[in-house]
C-alpha cells in the first residue's frame, strides 16, 4: 500500500491573511485605488491546481539614511518588537515573512540594507531583483528626506524601473506632534508622486501603519507576479501555488524565518 503525502503549507498568523484588496495610506500618493484583486488574479487563484507546495516569494529591499528606523521598522512587522538601541546594520540582513494572499501562500523576502556609505558597495550588490523598494526617511530629521532620490536611483541602478514597485515611508511618527507631520507629508507626498512611489507614514515604535504598509506591499507585488505568470502562460490555466493553509488562532508574532547575508550587530 503506497503512503499518501500531505502537503500542508507552515501555519499563517491572522494579520498576514489578505483576502480584500488594502487600501493605500492617503490618495494624493497611491499607486493603485480598487478594493479587490484584478479579476485574472482572483480566478486563478480559485482554480490553482493540487500538486507540490511552491511557495511563491518576492524580493523587498529597504533603504535610506543611516539611523532613519530601517532596521526597526522591519523588526516591529517581523518580530513584533521595538528596541531604540538598535546598532547600525552592517551590510545586509533579509527576514521572510509569510502571507495567505487571496487564498495563496506567499513569501516577502525583506533585506535590510546598509546607511552608512562605507557599506553601500556591499548592499548595492543586494539591490538586484528588487519586485518592491521601500526608500525610508526619518519624519523628525527632513534632511533624510533630501536624500531619498539619491538611495532610489542607486538601488534603480541594478533594477529596471518598470519591474519595481516604489515605496517612500516616513519613519518615526512617534516623534512628531500631528500639525508638524501633516507639514513634513506634504512636502514627502511631493517627492513621493515625483519618485512614482507609494507614500506612508508609520512608527515602529508604536506599531502604527506597519502592518497595513508591509499588507499593502505584499497584495500589490503578489498580483503583479500572478498577471507576470498568466502573461506568460499566454493567460492559460496556470498552478500559481496548492496546499491547505493553517491560520494561527491569536498569535501576532510573524511566521517569518530570520536569515542573515553578512554579520550585522542589529
């Protein structure tokens, strides 16, 4: 008698289940308004064949000035933590982090880059690939906001434009009274729509928007890779991914595996 595998794919705690399109952070700078999937996408994934688990998985790289909260904003989704004493990252370190995506298992595969600039020949070799980058400035420091087209245009360097989607963040809402951050988002929404980026606000800190901003990413670079793959399959029936998926009953904490590419201290 033949032994029957099961394929069941690793538990999903709740707030990376994504069913319903997000919404973006504010209008002026949003890169798509709908609240659902493209119609290709949603039939494709209601009609994925059984077979093998193939996890799909994009590539996220997140860059900006040194001190600006990378390393803290990526910390609060992954591990649901927040230290101020976090050291400056040295080189690069990536997380991955797994969703349900309308039905789906998905993967983001997020690397924390380098911002010192002794270090940007090492992370610059990370850029590549890039389905999303989320270019971070600090909302207490507006100088770091100066400095965002430079870090995009260096990480654009090693991607083509129109494979990426773009991201500007601003870090450490915490920081700043209401009536000076809705001063410091004009001027960012600016160079958001001049980027063609996407803008947020968010704080580590307290957790505010960093979860609906990394939903967000995963929702906008999971359809593009699906409509990438019908395209391909000259929109023909296509196995974009199979197995049951487990959601956590409570759990908040990331399902996400920690992997490292160069030693860091953070």
């Amino acid at each position: 008698m033949k032994a029957t595998l099961l394929h069941v794919t690793p538990s999903v705690s709740r707030d990376r289940v994504i069913s319903q399109f997000p919404k973006g952070y504010t209008p002026e700078a949003c890169l798509q308004f709908k609240d659902h999937f493209h119609a290709q996408v949603r039939n494709a994934c209601q009609h994925r064949n059984t077979g093998p688990i193939g996890l799909k998985i994009s590539k996220v790289v997140v860059v900006g000035d040194l001190c600006v909260g990378k390393t803290s904003l990526i910390n609060r989704f992954c591990k649901d933590v927040f230290n101020r004493d976090y050291k400056a990252t040295i080189g690069v370190d990536f997380e991955i982090e797994r969703f349900e995506v309308a039905g789906v298992p998905y993967s983001l595969q997020i690397w924390d880059t380098a911002g010192q600039e002794k270090f940007k020949c090492i992370a610059s070799a990370y850029y590549r690939g890039a389905e999303v980058i989320i270019t971070v400035f600090d909302l207490a420091d507006i100088q770091t906001l100066d400095h965002t087209k430079q870090w995009l245009e260096e990480a654009l360097r090693e991607n083509n434009p129109k494979s990426s989607f773009i991201f500007l963040v601003g870090t450490k809402k915490d920081l700043v009274s209401d009536a000076e951050c809705e001063r410091t988002e004009v001027d960012a929404i600016q160079v958001a729509n001049e980027m063609h980026a996407e803008y947020w606000s968010v704080s580590a800190k307290t957790g505010e928007n960093v979860t609906d901003l990394f939903c967000r990413v995963a929702a906008l670079a999971f359809e593009k890779s699906v409509l990438l793959e019908l395209e391909k399959s000259d929109c023909r029936a296509t196995q974009i991914g199979t197995g049951n998926i487990q959601v956590e009953g409570n759990s908040s904490e990331a399902a996400g595996a920690n992997g490292q590419a160069s030693p860091s201290c953070c």
